[in-house]
C-alpha cells in the first residue's frame, strides 16, 4: 500500500513541476519571442488561412493587407504584449486574481504606448473611428468573456481548484515530504533495515520509466493537440518542450533514486 501511495504521488508530483517549470517566466518569454503568430492557422475558424490573412478579413478595411498585419503580429511590442498576458492568465490559474482576460482596453493602452511603431508598421493609419469599429468587433463577439478564465472556471470549480492546489508550491513540498517518508517507513517497518526496499525501489523506477515515457512522446502529444483544436503551429511544440525536458530530468531522478534503493536492497538488507 505504502509503494502504490508513492508511485501515485510521484507521478502526480513530477508532472506537476514539470508543468510548473513550463509556466516559469523565461519559458513563457521564450515562447512569445518564437511563436509564429502571424503564420498560426485554426481552421475551424478559417480553412487555411493565416492569422494575419484573417484579421485582414475581420477588419473590413481594404486598405489594411496581410503585409501590414503579419509586421504588427511579428512586432516586439505584440511579443511582449502576449508574453504579459500569458504570465496574467498563469497567475490567475495559479491564484484565481481575476488577470486572466484580455479586455479592449489593454489593446488600446498598446496601441497608444506605439502608435507611431503600430501605424508605420501596420502601412495604414488607425484612427478614433477604427477603435470604435474594432470595439464593436471586439464586444459582439465577446472576446473579454471568451478569453477569461473566469469564464471556463464557472463551469469547471472543483477543477480548477485541484489544478491550484496541484500546481501549487505546497504540494510540492508535501510529494517531497511524503516520498522520502515513505522510504523512512519502510526502513522502520523492516526493522530499522533495508529489506522492504526492494519493491519501494522498484516504484520509484517504474514512475521515472513512465516519466521519460511520456516525455520522449512529446512529439506525439504536440500532433494529438493540434489535430484536436484543428490548428497549425508551432504554439503547441514551444508549449510542450520545456514541460517535456523537466519530466525526462524528472524521469531520470526517480530512475536513479529506484536503482540507488534496489542497491541498498541488494547489498545492505542486513543493517
């Protein structure tokens, strides 16, 4: 019973850090510096068409073409604009504080902080009337409400309140605590020996086996998603990278930790 409770928590507990150190900063920073948004295709949205070619035709303004649209896309200031947004919607799953949206407002406040940039950039001259129009876009198709995770966590509570709890520092610490108490029981249970090791060690082995599995299917995971949503991009490949590096780091250390207790089994069961 002991070694089912942690093969459990280490499998839980390794996908979680590993979800954590894809959430940290320079991992969201890397993505939003790499990620093709211009080139992205959803073709549930638009058979293959471009993000840029299909903001061409939201906006209804023929003197705004996919040239323009595709250097604002690609552009610094859009980068470090998602990049924000991505750290909001994290801290917002991570500490439920509401950030998790993108209202209007903000894309005015971007566009104002670079109109110049935006203007040269874009080849066109956005005016009042234009952010009315794209208001009204923005409002009709209530992206603010879509875009929320409020709006997804009102149907899904006790979900999103295990992913907190799941991805939270604590939790953590506790899988550590629990883990490595686990091993101090047995060694108790056994007579202050290391007889009961052998199957403990095992466990340990069997999660960093299944571990470096699931990280090595990365690829996998990356076209099972993107063939879910429809979509053609490397979002899903930037997104899936790092997690999979930790958990293969992961892997590797409970690996190491099964084998080191298969040892202790092995050559030290009579002290």
């Amino acid at each position: 019973m002991i070694s089912i409770l942690v093969c459990l928590i280490g499998l839980v507990s390794s996908f979680s850090v590993s979800l954590r150190y894809g959430m940290r900063d320079k991992a969201i920073e890397n993505l939003a510096e790499e990620w093709e948004l211009s080139q992205m295709q959803i073709t549930k949205i638009a058979s293959y068409m471009s993000m840029a070619e299909f903001l061409v035709i939201m906006v209804q303004n023929p003197q705004i073409t996919a040239e323009g649209t595709k250097n604002v896309l690609d552009a610094e200031y859009t980068r470090d604009f998602v990049a924000k947004k991505l750290r909001d919607y994290r801290d917002d799953l991570l500490h439920d504080n509401g950030a998790g949206n993108v209202p209007f407002s903000e894309i005015v406040a971007l566009f104002r902080e670079y109109e110049e940039t935006i203007c040269q950039d874009l080849l066109y001259r956005i005016g009042d009337s234009d952010l009315e129009t794209y208001e009204m876009f923005w409002d009709n198709l209530a992206i603010t409400e879509r875009s929320s995770l409020e709006y997804y966590r009102s149907d899904h509570r006790v979900l999103f309140a295990l992913v907190r709890v799941i991805l939270s520092g604590g939790f953590l610490v506790l899988s550590v605590l629990l883990i490595a108490g686990a091993g101090v029981g047995i060694w108790f249970l056994h007579g202050h020996s290391f007889r009961g090791f052998g199957t403990y060690g095992m466990v340990l082995a069997v999660v960093g086996i299944v571990d470096c599995t699931a990280a090595m299917l990365r690829d996998s995971m990356v076209s099972l998603v993107n063939l879910r949503i429809d979509m053609r991009s490397n979002l899903m490949t930037l997104l899936f990278t790092p997690i999979c590096n930790m958990l293969l780091a992961a892997g590797v250390f409970f690996f190491l930790a099964g084998i080191l207790a298969i040892l202790c089994r092995v050559f030290l069961k009579s002290k």
